[in-house]
C-alpha cells in the first residue's frame, strides 16, 4: 500500500512540475514583450497627441488610438497583476490544491497572451498607416 501511494504522490509531482513549466514557458514567452508593449503604448500616445494637436484626427482615429492603448495598458496590467498574485508557495499545498492552482493559472497567464498579442497588433497596425 505504501508503494502505492508513494507512486501516486511521485506521479502527482510529476503532473505539478509539468504543468509549472508550462504556465511559466507561457510567462517566459510574452515577459520580454512586457517593456516593448509599454513602448508602444507612449508612441501611440505621443501619435495621438500629434494628431489632436494637428486638428486633422477624425474622431475614428482618435477612438482607434484610444483603444489601442487601453489594450496595451490591459496587457502590461494584465502581466503586472499576475506575477504580484503569484503565490510562490503553492507547491507546499496538497497536490489537488496545486493542480487547481496551476490550471487557474495556465488559463489566466494564457488570457494576459491573448491580450499582449492583440494590444500589440492593433497598435503596430495603428502605428504603420
């Protein structure tokens, strides 16, 4: 029985590592994005402030521009909230609990990808017109 169970808890670690690595390979894959979304961010703002000074941005413009930084300043938030709520010591609880954890975390880090890749799209696209 002793057997058993130890297998069971080496097999539970093993699925604990396996999906910590992929959460944080999600992490690792946008993190570098993090400074050049913020970037971004300040040209679209100093775009914007141009055009509304030039008096020659149509309010379609100005609402793109508009968006296209509150999409940013989602993602860079998004990142920012997610890595002060990580909590470092998930793995010390039972490993039904650190699953749990993990699997929130896999789908709330894959939410903040979405997000840096579609803020950053929309501004680059802005940006290149």
């Amino acid at each position: 029985m002793l057997l058993f169970l130890t297998a069971c808890e080496d097999g539970a670690k093993k699925e604990i590592q396996q999906m910590h690595d992929q959460v944080m390979g999600v992490h690792d894959e946008i993190m570098p994005k993090h400074m050049e979304l913020q970037s971004l961010q300040e040209e679209l703002k100093s775009k914007l402030k141009e055009l509304n000074a030039s008096g020659a941005a149509d309010s379609a413009a100005v609402v793109n521009y508009h968006s296209a930084i509150e999409g940013l300043d989602k993602a860079v938030k998004g990142m920012d909230d997610w890595m002060h709520n990580w909590d470092m010591k998930y793995a010390e609880k039972p490993s039904a609990e650190a699953i749990a954890y993990l699997k929130e975390q896999m789908g709330i880090i894959s939410e903040v990808k979405k997000d840096f890749e579609e803020g950053e799209k929309m501004a680059k696209s802005l940006l290149n017109e």
